[in-house]
C-alpha cells in the first residue's frame, strides 16, 4: 500500500515529512486566524526556501499578509525551525 512506499522511497519519505511539516504549522497558527480568514487559508509546500500559505482570493492573501509577523512569532515560540513565509493565492 501507499504506506509502505512512503517507506520505501527516501524521496517519497522527504515529501510526506514536508506535508506532515506544513500541517504542523498551519495547526500552531490556525487560532490566530479570524473564523473568516481561516476558511480561506489552508497550507501550501514546505522547501528550502519557505512554508506557502494559499489563500483562495486575493483579498485573502492579502489579509494574510498583514498577519506574517504574528505567524513568525507564534511559530518560533512553538520551536517550529525560522522560515520565511510566502502568501500565495491557490489556482482555481
């Protein structure tokens, strides 16, 4: 099964480590979010470069945006790794 191959696979293993690791972190900052704003958010990819937010409309990403530094703070204070966080807008 799908389980086994994950194990099986070191970049599959890498990739699941990552989803595990960007759920992680929208789970620490979920409760800052507005009831609102949380409907439109959800976790996007974790890499090298940074942790992706999606938002599902522009307005949303922006409010996103404004929320970055608390993110920050909430995230270190959680002892989740320093990384930059990027709003995107999710593709319909």
């Amino acid at each position: 099964p799908l389980a086994d191959a994950l194990q099986d696979s070191e970049p599959l293993a890498r990739l699941a480590e990552r989803l595990k690791d960007s759920r992680r972190r929208f789970e620490c900052i979920e409760a800052l979010l507005p009831p609102s704003l949380a409907a439109q958010a959800k976790p996007g990819p974790v890499d090298v470069h940074g942790w992706t937010l999606l938002a599902r409309t522009p307005a949303g990403a922006a409010k996103l945006r404004q929320l970055v530094p608390l993110f920050e703070a909430q995230l270190l204070q959680a002892g989740h790794a320093v990384l930059p966080i990027r709003i995107k807008v999710q593709p319909a």
